[in-house]
C-alpha cells in the first residue's frame, strides 16, 4: 500500500504533536530568515523523526527548526527566551521584556535596565510583601 496524502499528513501530525509535548509551540508563520537559516544548513534534508533539527535565537524568542517526516520542507517551533533559559542571579532573561539580563557590579540584584525588573532571592522578596 503506498504512502498517500492522508498517511503523510498523520506522520507530520505526529511529529508537531511530539516536539509540542516538550515545551514547543509550532510556529506557522515563521519570519523569512528563520527558514532561510535553516535551509542554509541542510535542515529541511533529514528524514523522518530523528531527523536534524537546530535552534536559532530571535530578539525575543528561540525557535526549533525540525526536518518534516519526508524531509521536504521544516517544522518550526517557538519558545520564549524566559522559558528556555534559566535564569539564575547572575544572568538571564527577563520574564517581562524578554531581554538578555546580566548583574553589573553596581547592582544589588540581576535587575534588567530596560524595563526595571528584578530577580530578587525568595527571603527578599517575602521581605517585601511582609515587611
């Protein structure tokens, strides 16, 4: 029995559903240089579902770029910059802006100059709200 239409579409179907499960959104509309980048490095030839995949950090986002099951184009997934790195207090992203933060010497906590965010340890921040 050949592979039709439908069998393909399931297969692809199945591919979203599992890199959703591990904290992707799927992205399906994604900016022109997203694409451009991932087919400059040969992402769209891999085949089925071990197929190469890669990430590429926006402004604001990092994005999953995954070979389609029958390698003929990409898959592409977002997640907020916040959510895939973690933020320690020394560095990270900033959950409101989005933006690369790190802790300068004049700062008391990981604060981020753009929009005044800070990353406060969990005994200052009860502190506050009690205090």
């Amino acid at each position: 029995m050949p592979n039709g239409h439908g069998q393909r579409q399931k297969d692809e179907e199945e591919l979203i559903s599992a890199v959703e499960q591990e904290g992707w959104n799927h992205y399906k509309n994604p900016d022109d240089w997203i694409v451009e980048a991932a087919h400059s490095d040969g992402i769209h030839q891999g085949v089925g579902f071990e197929a190469r995949q890669n990430t590429y950090h926006g402004d604001n986002y990092v994005y999953l770029v995954v070979s389609s099951v029958h390698g003929n184009h990409v898959h592409v997934f977002s997640r907020k910059k916040s959510e895939y790195f973690e933020t320690t207090p020394e560095e990270g992203t900033c959950p409101n802006c989005q933006e690369y933060v790190r802790r300068h010497e004049d700062d008391d906590y990981l604060t981020c100059h753009r929009c005044g965010w800070q990353y406060k340890p969990l005994k200052e921040r009860l502190s506050n709200l009690l205090g």
